[in-house]
C-alpha cells in the first residue's frame, strides 16, 4: 500500500470515529500520564537527594556512616589517621525543630578546616577572615545559612534565631550566607564542637567524609579503615545515600505504577474494540481493498499502523499530561504527594527521558498489540462473500472452557514464581493471565448464565437473551472490556479496603496506651532526657509511661537499613503488634529476646529461634528471635525489643516517644492538662491522645490514596463510555434488523427496551466476570504483590457496598447507553431502514 | 619573634580574650630541658620555626618548615573532643630556583588527640601527617605538601642559643610583654625532598625558633622587623625591634654568638636603619629589603637575595608581609645567610 493511500484511509477511519478514537486515546494517555508523572516525581527526588548527596559531599569519594543515632567519635582518629587517607572531615548531622513552625531545619556540624578541604562552599566566602570583621569561625553560637534556609526562617546575617535542642531551645546568630550550599536545600552550618555541646550530642558523630590518596590501593584502603571501624559503622560511596532511599520509597512507586499498568492496559481493550468495531463495519472497504490487490499482510499492517497511531497520540498526550501533573505536584505536595518520604527543597525537577520514551512506548506498543489481535480474523477475509455482504460482526469468541482454563490455572501457578530482585513479577504475571482468562470466560460463561435464565413468553425478553446467549463477536468485545475495567476497579478497591481495615484495626492495637508524646514531630534534634521522662511519670494520674526509643541501623552480614524499636515488651503488646507467639518467651540465660517485623523476614530471611547480631552503640549485641510482628510503617524492616535489654546493652537513656498509661480512676482531661505542661517545656514537643494519632494516621493514609481513588474513577467512566459508544456502534450497524423488527409490528419504544435490556444482560454478564477476576486479582495483590514490595501481611476485607455501587453503576449505565444509543438508531422510519439495505 | 603574621586571623579568634586570661611569661624565667622543648599550652601562642638552605642534585634550594599553636580560652566550657581548645596551624615552604616559583602548602586543625596536638615535655606537634618531632637529640620534620614533601633530620652542631635574658625575651615596656625564646642555630641538615615525585637528597644547615608568649605586642606597636643568620665560621646573629605608627622603635633586642661566646645586646644598644627601600608594584606597599644594623656601634647590613619576596596574604589570612632571605654582612668580614622578616608596613596588625 503506498503512503498517500494509506493516509487518506487513516484519515477518513479515525475522522469517522473520531469520539471513539478519542476515548482509545484518552485512555492510553492516562495510562502514560500515570507512570510518566510517578517515575517523573521520583527520578526528581533521587536527582535532588543525590545531587545534594554530592554537593555537601564534595571532592569526598568514600564516606563512613554509621547508624541514625551516630557513633563514637572516638573512631575519627583511627579513620583520619589511615595511610590511605588524603582528608577525612568528620560531621554531625541532625535535624532541628524551629519553634513556631512545623518544620526542622538540617544542621550540620563540621570542622571548617577538615570540611574545607573537600568542599570550599563550607567556608563563607573568606568573612571570616576579613579585616574589621569579628571572625565567628569557632564562636559556639554561630550559625552559617544556605540562602534558601534564611528565606526559610526569615532571617538575614548578622540576626539570631532558634532552633529546639534536648535542653531548651538553642540561640544562634547568622554568621553568614553559604550560597555555594544552595542546592543543599535548608542547611545551617555551625562547628562540630558546638552542634555537640549545644545539642546535647558530645561524643557522637554521624559521618565521616574521606578522600583517600591516589596513589593508595583502594580495596586494601577499604578493608583496612572498615577493620578500625566500630560495628554498625560501614565504609560506602556518596551516591549509595539516593540507592538507599529509592529501596525506602519502592513499596510507594509498586502501588503507583501497578494503577498506571491498569489505566494502560483499559486503554489497550479500548482500542482494541475501537479497531473491531471499525473493522467489523469497513470489511466491504477492507474486501475491495483485497480485491484491488492489497495482500492480506498489508491490511493487517495498515490496522497495526492505524492503533499505533492511537498509541502515539495517547502517548504524546500523555507524556505532556504527565510532565504537567508531575510539575504541579511537586509544587504542591512535594515528591511523594504527601507520604512523608522526602524532605527536600522541591525545586528540583529532573524527568528522566530514557524511562518516559519506554513508558510512552509500552502505550504505542499496548495500542499496536490491541490493533494485531483485531487483525488475525481479517486474514481469514472471504473477499467474495464479504463484497457482497454487509451484516456486520466479528468472529465469535470460542466457546469451550479449555483455554480460559488453563490460563486460570496458568495464573494460579504464576502467583507462587518469587519476585525477581524487588519486582514480584510472578505477581504482575498472574494478573495478567486472570485477566486473560476471564476475557476467554465470556463466551462459555454468558452462555452458562444465560441458560439459567428460563425460556420466557415476552417477545423482547426472548429476543434479547437469543441475541446475547448467541453472542456475536462485537458483544463479545464489548462485554469484554466491561469485565476487564470492572476487573481491575474492583480489585484496586478491594486491596485498598483490606490495606485500610487490617491499618486500621493494627493501629488500634498498637496505640494501646492513653497518650502520647513525641519529642520530636520535625527533625530528630529533640530527645525526651531521663529527667523528662521522670517528671511525666511524676504526674499524678499517671499510671506508668512506657519510653520508646528508635534506632535506624545496618544488622551485620546485612546491606539494608532497619529499624530498631525499643520499649516495654508485654503480652499485651505483642497481641497489639499482632505478633506470633503474642506472648514473651521465659528470661532464660541465653540472649535477650526480639521480635523481627515481616519485612524483616522478606529482606534478611530472619526466622524464629535464630540468633541475630545488632550493632547497638559499636558493641556485637546478639539477640534471638522471638517471634515475628506486623508493622505497616516501615516496609524496610524493624526489629522491637525490650527498652530494659536495649538500655543494659546500650547505656542510652533516651526516649523519642513516650506512651501514657493513666490510672483508672484518673480525671483523663485533668491528667493530659498537666502533662501538656510537661511536655511544653521540651521545645517542640507533642502530646496527643491515642484516638488523635489513630484518626491522622488514617487520614494519611487515605490522603495517600486520595490518588488512587480518583484514577479509578476517571478509569471506569472512560471504559463506561467506551462502551456506550460500542452500543452506539452497534445500534447503528444493525438498522436493518430493527426495521425488520418494526415491520413485524415492535414500537420504537420496545425496539429501545430490547436493545436497554441486552445492554444489561451485556453488563450483568461483564460485571459478574469482571467481580470474580477482580476478586482473584485483589488476592494476588494482597498476598503476592503486596507481600513482596510492602513486605506485610493483611487479610482481603470486601468493601460490600462500593463493589455493589459499582456493578449496579455498571449495569445500569450499560443498559442506558444501549437504550440512548438504540434510540437514536431507530429514529429514522423503519421503510427507510428496510430499504437501507437494498 | 618570627612569623606571626600568618596567623593573624586565627590571632584574632586567641586572643579575643584578654591577655590577663592567660600564663604571662614573666621575668626570671629559667628554661629547662627538655620540658622546653616541649608545647607550653596555656600560653596564647607558641611556635616552633625552622628555615635553612639545602643542596640537592637540582641545585640549591631554600626550605622553612612552621607549626604554631594557639589557645582559644572560648572553647573552655565545651567537654566535646573537637572542641577547639588549642588551635594548630602548620605552614611548609620550598624555593627550588629551577623551578621559579615557590611551593608552598600548610594545614590548619583543632588539636584533637592522636590526630593534631602539641605535646608537653619535648618537641613533638603534628597535624595529621605533617609532624615536627624531637627524638635522640635531633629534630625530624615530616611533611608531606600536594607539590612537594620533605623528610628532614635537622641535629645539633653547638648549644642552643637562649634569647634575652636566659630564655626571657622582652617585647615592650611591661614586664608581661614578653616570649620565652630559644634558636637553634646551625643545625645540619640531611633527608630527602621529593618534588614532582621525584625524590632528592639533600643536605645543608637550618635555624630553629621555638617561642612562646602570652602578650607579643606592646599596645602602640603596629609592626615589627627581625633578623636571624647563621654566620660562617659557626657564629649567629638575631635582632629584631617593635615599631609604632610613626616608625619609631619601642622595643628592640640582639644576641650575638661569635667565637664561641653569646652576647645579648638591649634596646639602647641595638638601632635599625633602613638603607633601600622596594615599592611593590603589586600592593604600593613600601618594604626596607635592605636593613642596616647597629648593634654597640657594629655596623651589620642584611641584603635581600631578591627584592621582591612579599606574601599576599590578604585573601586567606588577610595579611600582608615581607619574608625572604637574606646575606649578612657584618664587622670584621663576618658573612652569613639568613632570614629578614618586615611586617606591619600596609597597615597595623591585628592583635
């Protein structure tokens, strides 16, 4: 076929369908949209965290680091004293709450002199040394400020400010602007000796930033400077910090992306009976076309290009809709809409082309694929009978059982392959097969229904279920994409219903206590002190109060980050955390107990009874396991042990959170009244009741998927209208019959009603089929695909009354898009019709 | 009384306390060794200062070799270990003629043990790997620049030379004003220098300062000259004088070792005349480079090797001085090669 021919018939195909054609393309442009804006919104975070990384890093090739809480810095003289050792700058980092404001600003204390030397923008541009100037470099208050971090907090040179520290709040006076730092995001620079004193972190350090000698043979340097390391401290590159993160966020980009693949994979079914349709009702154009010598292959490569085409523009459209979302989000909630993932300045905008081009390519390719499985019945083309006819349909469907299920069973099999890296492919494939299988069910299956549906005496009941229980090929098509977009709504709904009751009623567990504190909402500069601790416990009214400690650290023979949760083990407890056995195991002589998250289980392969080792305060501290808890907080790992184990082995008297038994005869307002006192006098400090912690956990939760939420509804009413637009279509096509029809004495309006009523047998069968895969695939998604990427458990919660909404909203709109689109066939006079055809 | 000037904006940071704050060095100051050897940390400011000339199969070569340490009373209160306590600052240079240029490299820290200190009880300061220790009665500086490295052992040929009055070095009119204040003259010089990664042999003789105080400067003085040379046939000269803003001396001092015999010579007897001055294209600052001595009526005369051997400092430290070597010429025939240092001309040094 040569070109300008070509075009001429794409031109006059897509022009004749054209809102059809625009849905199929809507459809695959959200779909790319999607995952062009999550993978968009996360390679900017990465770009930021890595390029800040390596801004503050500097000329630094190797950096040491340690757990969250630090370690001694004891260890620097052994790091900095290494032949191998060009400069080693020693940092301590934390982040403060400014008072006033719900935000902490980053501090970083440095030695100027070491710090310089990798990195020059440390040292504010010489002032320290000018003439006249009263040199602040060493004095304890000075604080020297990113230009981003002045705009932050209102401040110019030369003015003072505060932040919080465990003691009371900390006064310190802009020494200088760091404008070479500005990329850094909000930063405040002080020396290292002060940050200690002045925060309460003497003898502590985060990182060390190395270069090592040029000339030293690096995997001898390593190995040798690790040796001298505390346990718990590691020696790694810069740019692992943005590696670390993206295993932190990858549970989150899972979710985003699996409701991109969904919006794709709608849009291909669209443009797949988009195609069939089209193709149904040009198969005399295609016949003359066959006859005036185009090859069966050039016809199938014309409808390739034709939903290619498609596929272009939805992906062009959706790529640009994409970038415009990300950009937009990012100004408005940040990296990760809100989830609480990063923290960063949020003026970095880094889409990544090679990931978009694949992205809008998958939707090229999903449309293309669409366009091919249109096309395999074409090649099939009688042209002689086809010339001469004009009834429209496609090839009927297969009507055995054996294909869908075998694929059912192929699904089935799929859902037990283990993930591949962090990708639960085996997951995903199992989708894809079930939904496979349920579109191969809807010929046996509607006639399996329909054939309980008894004989009736109604003429237009009969007429309706033999038009659908014989199921031509474009009802077949059409009923299809009702069971797949009402596959995959339901089972997103489904999934999220179950994340939120199993949340929900984890949360009630958890927060067994009456109150909490929290030293620190921002940041991690603020600590509850031993004598804090005291004075709430002092309150009276106050039963007990259960201090809890976090730790963030890499367990050894590990590469991961986990956490580590202190606190008062109980019976009660563990059956909060539902933890397997709920019960503490006899103090024997061995070591201490601790219970390991079901992230930990996926990630370090921990079971129960093993022996694990933590590297608590630069000591080997040996724990056994004693059982395993749920944690939907943190998808990385957590291990919970006893705050009395953690305080032998580690001195720390600490608390980051407090939670508040009250006595029972305890006056609660009267009792929370004074503790709010108590806990006013720790700068930046909270104290909430457990039913406000449980409601804002949920509200996050549900801010999280206000998202998902939205782009399932926007994905049901595009698959809804194309499928109304199918009836149109249809209704259309089959003129003749409905003359037919009138002649033998039907009323428009019972010509309406059959076709309203096959619409709805259309859609009962569609979201019958489309509930029982859906359910299929919301298990493969909570027990497969969840399991693997969020790393917990939770049990499949139905959410009744949306999934009847739903197939009731289906159903019903089915039925009305049938009768709209039957009325508008049926308006011209039936003579005309009969006429029509010959 | 030597370099300080590179100093100046650590100086200011030491000495934003008042000097009463620290351990004056009084009158009657006995030294004793070789606890003096060692660092005195509770004056304001110590330095150990060497500079010599070498012979190397490149050809000759000129090398100095600084470390000072200062105290920051501010930092007192805080129990951290990096808490600045004492300040080190090491500084190392290398005038190689077939090169042209000189090398120079230095190194700042906060003491911190085991990585930069200045221990008590004998000779031994280092930052990381630059290191000037005192061991088996010789002095070894290590020090390891980005353009160059040295590995020299300096040793003893004759007494160490006390300055002033047995060790006290008075620089002005109070009692209080003053340094403890020994030189080493003529040390032998052997090790190696490796420049462009090329290791040479050298050998040839230096002048050691080691000098401590707690209050340097009298209140009007804005500047300072000084003199050290070792002088052939095993004799040494030091002279230096403070001056104030109008150019006259408030304080000056000599020592004179020859035959054998030191002398020290006090402010009435020892007189600084400039006899040619330099104009420095590049700052306009006026340098006397060619200083004439009187010192009992002796003439001396300190001839620059070259005139221009100014050191911007401005940018870094925000100083401004004139440093270089020198021939001496003296009574009698007397030669010897040295060091004139001249600051103070641009603008009164902070203190």
């Amino acid at each position: 076929m040569n070109a300008p021919l070509a075009a001429t018939l794409l031109r006059g195909s897509l022009s004749g369908n054209r809102w059809r054609s625009l849905l199929a393309v809507a459809c695959i442009a959200l779909g790319v949209a999607l995952a062009g804006a999550v993978n968009t919104l996360h390679a900017s975070a990465l770009d930021e965290i890595d390029r800040a990384a390596r801004l503050l890093a500097g000329a630094a090739d190797y950096q040491v680091k340690g757990p969250r809480n630090g370690f001694t810095d004891e260890a620097f003289a052994a790091v900095a004293m290494h032949p191998a050792v060009a400069v080693a700058s020693p940092v301590v980092e934390l982040e403060a709450p400014v008072p006033g404001k719900a935000e902490a600003l980053r501090v970083m204390g440095i030695d100027p002199f070491r710090a310089a030397r990798l990195q020059p923008g440390f040292i504010a541009d010489g002032a320290a040394a000018r003439g006249g100037e009263t040199p602040a470099l060493l004095d304890v208050n000075a604080a020297w400020l990113t230009p981003v971090a002045m705009a932050r907090l209102g401040v110019k040179p030369g003015d003072g400010f505060a932040l919080g520290g465990p003691a009371g709040e900390v006064v310190l006076k802009v020494a200088g602007a760091l404008p070479a730092l500005d990329e850094g995001g909000p930063l405040a620079v002080m020396d290292i000796a002060a940050v200690q004193y002045l925060f309460g972190r003497v003898g502590t350090i985060h990182r060390i930033d190395l270069r090592l000698r040029d000339d030293a043979p690096r995997e001898a340097a390593l190995r040798g400077i690790a040796a001298a390391l505390p346990p718990g401290v590691a020696i790694v590159k810069p740019d692992e910090a943005a590696m670390r993160t993206a295993g932190l966020t990858q549970a989150y980009r899972v979710n985003l992306t699996a409701l991109a693949l969904m919006a794709l994979f709608t849009g291909g079914f669209l443009v797949f009976s988009t195609l069939a349709l089209q193709a149904a009702r040009r198969r005399q154009e295609f016949a003359l076309l066959r006859a005036l010598g185009l090859t069966a292959g050039g016809l199938r490569a014309f409808l390739a290009l034709e939903g290619a085409l498609l596929g272009a523009g939805g992906a062009a459209a959706g790529t640009a809709l994409g970038l415009a979302a990300s950009r937009a989000m990012l100004e408005r909630f940040g990296y990760d809409l809100g989830a609480g993932f990063f923290s960063g300045t949020g003026n970095t905008f880094a889409p990544d082309a090679a990931s978009l081009a694949a992205i809008g390519l998958l939707g090229v390719a999903t449309a293309a694929a669409a366009a091919l499985a249109v096309t395999r019945p074409l090649a099939r083309l009688d042209v002689a009978q086809a010339l001469k006819d004009r009834h429209l349909d496609l090839p009927s469907p297969p009507g055995g059982w054996a294909l869908p299920l075998a694929l059912a069973a192929g699904a089935l099999a799929a859902a037990f392959v283990p993930p591949a890296g962090e990708i639960p492919v085996g997951g995903y494939l199992s989708i894809g097969l079930a939904l496979a299988a349920a579109v191969m069910a809807v010929g046996p299956a509607s006639r399996l229904l329909l054939d309980r549906v008894p004989a009736s005496d109604a003429p237009l009941r009969t007429l309706a279920r033999a038009q659908v229980k014989s199921l031509p090929g474009h009802l077949s098509a059409m009923v299809s994409g009702i069971v797949v977009s009402v596959a995959l709504t339901a089972a997103m709904a489904i999934m999220v219903h179950s994340f939120r009751v199993s949340l929900d009623g984890w949360l009630s567990g958890v927060l067994e206590a009456d109150l909490f504190a929290r030293a620190a909402p921002q940041g991690d500069a603020v600590v509850f002190s031993p004598e804090a601790q005291a004075r709430m416990a002092a309150v009276p009214g106050v039963d007990r109060i259960d201090p809890i400690r976090f730790e963030r650290l890499t367990p050894e023979g590990a590469t991961g980050l986990l956490t580590i949760i202190a606190r008062p083990v109980d019976a009660r407890l563990l059956r909060g955390f539902q933890a397997d056995p709920p019960a503490p195991p006899p103090r024997g002589s061995g070591p201490p107990a601790a219970w390991v998250s079901e992230a930990s289980v996926d990630l370090f392969g921990w079971r129960a009874g093993q022996e694990i080792v933590l590297p608590l305060a630069g000591r080997r501290a040996a724990f056994r396991v004693a059982g395993v808890f749920r944690d939907y907080s943190r998808t990385w790992g957590a291990v919970l042990v006893d705050l009395a184990d953690y305080r032998a082995l580690t001195g720390d008297p600490l608390a980051n959170d407090i939670a508040i038994h009250l006595a029972r005869d305890a006056e609660a307002k009267t009792v929370e009244a004074a503790l709010g006192r108590v806990v006013a006098q720790v700068p930046g400090a909270e104290l909430h009741d457990a039913s406000y912690i449980h409601a804002r956990a949920l509200a996050i939760f549900d801010r999280t998927f206000a998202a998902t939420y939205a782009l399932e509804a926007v994905a049901i009413l595009i698959a809804l209208a194309g499928v109304t637009s199918s009836f149109a279509a249809l209704a259309w096509s089959r003129r003749r019959e409905f003359g037919v029809l009138r002649h033998l004495g039907l009323t428009r309006r019972e010509v309406t009603r059959l076709l309203a009523l096959e619409g709805a047998a259309a859609g009962i069968i569609g979201a019958v089929l489309g509930l029982a895969s859906g359910f299929a695939v919301s298990v493969v998604l909570v027990h497969v695909v969840n399991r693997q990427s969020f790393h917990w458990g939770m049990a499949i919660h139905m959410p009744w009354l949306g999934v009847a909404v739903l197939l009731a909203a289906v159903i019903a709109l089915c039925a009305l898009g049938a009768s709209l689109a039957g009325r508008a066939a049926v308006a011209r006079e039936a003579v005309e019709a009969v006429k029509d055809d010959a | 009384m030597r370099r300080a000037a590179l100093l100046l904006a650590l100086l200011a940071v030491a000495l934003a306390a008042r000097a009463s704050d620290f351990a004056p060095v009084l009158p009657g100051l006995k030294l004793a060794f070789p606890r003096d050897f060692g660092a005195h940390p509770e004056h304001r400011i110590e330095w150990w200062y060497a500079t010599g000339h070498l012979e190397t199969p490149r050809g000759p070569m000129g090398f100095q070799v600084t470390f000072f340490r200062l105290r920051n009373k501010a930092a007192d209160p805080n129990p951290s270990r990096f808490a600045p306590t004492q300040l080190l600052f090491a500084h190392a240079a290398l005038a190689d003629p077939s090169h042209g240029k000189l090398r120079h490299d230095q190194r700042i820290a906060r003491a911190f043990p085991g990585l930069a200190e200045a221990r008590t009880g004998d000779t031994d300061v280092f930052i990381d790997d630059w290191s000037f220790r005192r061991d088996d009665g010789r002095y070894r500086a290590r020090i390891a620049g980005e353009a160059f490295s040295l590995d020299l052992v300096l040793a003893p040929t004759q007494p160490l030379l006390p300055q002033g009055e047995g060790g006290y070095s008075r620089k002005g009119p109070l009692p209080s004003q003053a340094s403890g204040y020994y030189s080493e003259p003529h040390l032998a010089v052997t090790g190696v220098v490796k420049v462009d990664g090329q290791p040479l042999e050298a050998k040839g003789s230096a002048w050691l300062d080691h000098e401590w105080s707690s209050e340097i400067l009298a209140d009007n003085a804005v500047g300072w000259d000084w003199v050290g040379a070792n002088l052939e046939g095993g004799g040494a000269l030091m002279a230096f004088r403070l001056r104030d803003k109008a150019g006259a001396t408030v304080w000056a001092s000599a020592t004179l070792r020859r035959d054998g015999r030191t002398r020290v010579f006090t402010k009435d007897e020892v007189r600084f005349a400039p006899r040619r001055t330099w104009r420095s294209p590049r700052t306009g600052a006026t340098w006397p480079v060619e200083m004439g001595l009187e010192i009992a009526g002796e003439p001396w005369v300190a001839t620059p090797m070259m005139d221009d051997q100014e050191m911007d400092a401005r940018s870094s430290t925000g100083t401004l001085y004139w440093e270089g070597a020198v021939t001496v010429a003296g009574p009698g025939g007397a030669k010897g090669r040295g060091y004139l240092e001249l600051t103070g001309y641009s603008e009164r040094l902070r203190f």
